[in-house]
C-alpha cells in the first residue's frame, strides 16, 4: 500500500522555542521556502519551553554565577558571561523587530522587566560578589548593576529573604535592575503562528525515522499518534529541535557528525509558593551558588514568574534523575541511546562525575523537612505550609567524546551534517534564552552561500549582527533602548 509523500523545503521536528525561532527566521529570509513542523505532543512547547518546565530567566548572566567562576588566583572569569549576554542582546532584537513588523504580538504576553539578583553570604562569598561587579559593571552590557552589602537595603530590596535573617553572616547581592523574565511558552505559540502560515504544524505526530535519499534530501517518516496513520516527509533540510529526543533522532540519521554523542538526563523540581501575600512581596530572580557538585542547572534561585499575566514565585531546582530524555519519555531512553560508537565516553563520564553521582544521591534521598531548609536559606522563615511541589523539565546534558574518553557539558551543542542537509541541537542551559543565535549558527553552517545574501535582512532584524555590542557603546545603547521601546520593557530604559 503507498502512502502519502508530503513535500517540503524545510522540515522542523519539535515544536519548542527553537523549531518556532528558526522556522520564523526562515520565513524572513526565504518567504518563498515552506516550512512543516512536526510535534509528538498535542500542543506547541509542551516539553522544555513549557513556562513551568524551565526557569524562564531570559539568560544573560546578569544573576547566574556558574557564568563567571572563580579562577584558581581568586580572580572572576566573566569571559562565558559576556558572551551569553551577547547573545541574549541578539534575541532581544529579533524579537523587538518581530514586534515592530507584527509577527509577535503584545510583548507582555511573553516578556517583563524583573530585577536579576546575584545573592552570596559568608566573607568569602561577599568578597567574591564584589570582584565580580567590578570586572561586569565596567562593561556597557552590565552597567547599572549595584554591589549591595548594606542589611537594611537588603531587608528593603528583598523583604522575604531578609525577614529574620542573622547578619551576623554578612550578605552580598549583584543587583541589576534591567533584567526580564520570558515566558517561552508564549513566545514559542506566537512564533509558531507566524511559521505555520507558510506551510503545516502537525501536532500529535512523531518522528520515528529518518533517511538520506540519494539526491541530498531526506525521507522523514511520522506516525499520526491519535489515529495510526504512517506519512512520509520528503524534506530538503530537516532540523531536529525535539529536546531531549533530539538525540535518539540524530543518531538514526546516520551522520557521522552525531557518533560519539551521549546523553545524561537530569530531572528537576520545584517549589512553588501558594501563598499570594508572600508572591506580592517579592520582585526578583535572586540567584545564589550551586552546591559542590551540583550542574549549573541546579543552582538555587528565588524566583518571580509571569504567566498568563500572573505573577507567581518558585525556588529551586530540587535535582532528580529519570533515564527518560523527556518529561514524557520513556524508562528506556537512556539504555537505548547507548551505542558503540559513544559507550567510552559515557563509561568516562561515569567515573570522572562521581561528584555529581553524590549530589542526585543526596537530592533524592532529601525529606520534605531537608528541601525546606534548602529554601530556609534564602528564606529564613519559610514555611512549608506555603509551597506546594511541582515537576518541572527534563534535560539531558551533552556527553561529548573526547581524546581522554568523554566529556560532560552543560551548554548546547548544534550538531550539523557536512553538506548542510540535516542539524540538530543537543544541551540544556542557557537553551531557549540564546535561541536566535543557536539558530543563526545553524544556517550559517547549513546554508553558508545562502547566508552571504542573507546579510541586509539579518542586519535589519538584528542591527548588532556580526558586532560586539560589548565593544561598542554607542550600539548597544542605541539597540538597548530601541528593544526595551518596542518590548515595552519601560523598567529597563537606559537614560
């Protein structure tokens, strides 16, 4: 029995906040391109950019300290956070002019002005806070950020954390008050609106294989999950945006650019605070430092979300393992993901992360009583009355190979073939909040003649495009008050 071939230029599998961006970046440089999405679940962003499955920071390492760690001379290393913050400037613009030429509708719905807060205590760590503020304020992508020692601004700035607190044990906050928080959730539907104009979203369909056809294109089999029908894909670039089953997806390609790769999957949890009095009377992203051993995903951060016009407050993560690769996986994710060309770097991995096998041991092991107390310490009067558990995202952090074995990563990793037909990204953190650049990498190593022609149109979305904003002033300040306009981010206008 034949089945349908449905045709198309660009293929999307995943419908997340990466498919959304570069299929949306694709229809403003080649409207003619049709482009199909193709989602195992019944609903755009259902998995890592669901609001509640990621900590929706808008990353740009104005709080998060893994981004500028201690060098071994006791100095801050801010080379990571200059760069995510350069990205993040990049996504910025390509939403700002989303905005401006009506592809994204009311920013609110996906974007507000929230303080981003860097929070230590102890001598040590009040010290470190304040290397830190001197090497990024001097930089015009962090100036305006404050170095705060004083326990009455403190108490003031952060009532919930400074209500019985003992200053005895100085405290030290990185605040900087232009910093958002993004509801990727929102963002992605509206970009996904935008794309699906061009050509089909198929909800409720799975990828289950895919393969190179000798003319350069792909046959991408999909399986209808509500009805059973089998359809076959001929697509002439395909991108694998599918989370944590990215990787069961590249793998199949066949690519040799894919053989090595691993996975290591990380669940999380967070609390979420049911009491609205506590919710009103904090305003911030307050990040602190991660336990020795902990991934950069887990550092622990009291934190105001806005969704659905709502403001709510979480803190965590609490960490958590599952060999699922998604939220809704299966247990046999990981064992099917091993292979012989990535078993040595996974068999490295294991023992060279014996610090992080602890820290899930502990995580797991710890009693409602022990998270509590987790919490205690950016909140002293924590009650548990007032929080309730939810499940949060899956992720599955990049296992590389290595010339010692294998490597763990805790970023993202666009993977692409040689000629350019098939990529897919693989990582978690800083993910969606870099999402635009990732996917300007993408073409960039898919389409490198294509690319050359699509200079004038980057340049007009992003006005930054190939520029430092870090190195020029006068730009980002320009690029700066242009996307807080247009994103309606009035609390992050520079004067």
């Amino acid at each position: 029995m034949s089945q349908t071939v449905i045709k198309t230029d660009v293929a999307l599998i995943g419908a997340g906040i990466m498919s959304a961006t570069l299929g949306a970046l694709v229809r403003r440089l080649e409207p003619t391109w049709s482009v199909s999405v193709f989602e195992r679940l019944d609903a755009a962003a259902a998995e890592s950019s669901d609001p509640w499955n990621n900590a929706g920071t808008g990353h740009s390492a104005l709080c998060e300290l893994n981004y500028t760690p201690k060098t071994a001379d006791g100095d801050v290393d801010i080379t990571k956070a200059l760069n995510i913050n350069e990205q993040f400037q990049v996504s910025r613009q390509f939403w700002a002019h989303a905005v401006d030429n009506g592809f994204l509708g009311n920013p609110k719905e996906f974007i507000n002005p929230i303080p981003h807060v860097s929070f230590t205590h102890g001598a040590d760590g009040v010290e470190y806070l304040r290397k830190r503020y001197d090497k990024l304020s001097a930089n015009p992508l962090f100036e305006g950020m404050e170095y705060i020692t004083d326990p009455a601004v403190f108490a003031e700035r952060l009532p919930l954390m400074g209500a019985g607190r003992d200053y005895s044990d100085p405290v030290a906050l990185n605040w900087f008050n232009d910093g958002t928080d993004v509801d990727f959730g929102a963002l992605t539907q509206q970009l996904l609106g935008y794309v699906g104009q061009a050509g089909d979203v198929y909800f409720g369909h799975a990828v289950t294989n895919l393969n190179k056809q000798s003319d350069g294109s792909w046959r991408v089999k999909v399986t209808n999950r509500r009805t059973g029908e089998k359809l076959t894909i001929a697509a002439k670039f395909v991108f694998v945006g599918a989370g944590g089953g990215a990787l069961h997806l590249l793998q199949k390609s066949g690519i040799k650019e894919a053989k090595g790769f691993g996975g290591f999957p990380v669940s999380g949890a967070f609390l979420r605070c049911t009491n609205p009095d506590l919710i009103e009377q904090h305003a911030a992203k307050v990040y602190g430092q991660a336990a020795v051993g902990a991934p950069p995903m887990s550092v622990p951060h009291l934190d105001t979300r806005v969704i659905n016009h709502q403001q709510g407050l979480l803190f965590g993560p609490y960490a958590g393992w599952s060999p699922k690769f998604l939220k809704s996986g299966k247990f046999t994710d990981l064992p099917f993901s091993v292979k012989p060309d990535n078993i040595i770097p996974l068999l490295s991995v294991g023992m060279k992360e014996m610090a992080l096998t602890k820290y899930l041991l502990g995580e797991l092991a710890a009693s409602r009583a022990d998270q509590i107390a987790t919490l205690a310490d950016f909140m002293p009067r924590a009650n548990g009355e007032d929080w309730e558990m939810i499940t949060a995202g899956q992720r599955v952090q990049v296992i590389r190979k290595t010339g010692g074995g294998g490597s763990l990563e805790f970023g993202t990793a666009v993977i692409a073939a040689g000629d350019g037909t098939i990529a897919g990204l693989l990582g978690a953190s800083p993910g969606a909040s870099t999402a635009v650049p990732a996917m300007l990498s993408v073409l960039e190593q898919c389409f490198p003649q294509q690319y050359q022609a699509w200079t004038p149109k980057l340049t007009e979305m992003i006005p930054s495009f190939g520029k430092k904003l870090s190195d020029n002033r006068d730009l980002f300040r320009q690029v700066w008050d242009w996307t807080s306009s247009s994103l309606e981010l009035t609390a992050g206008q520079k004067a």
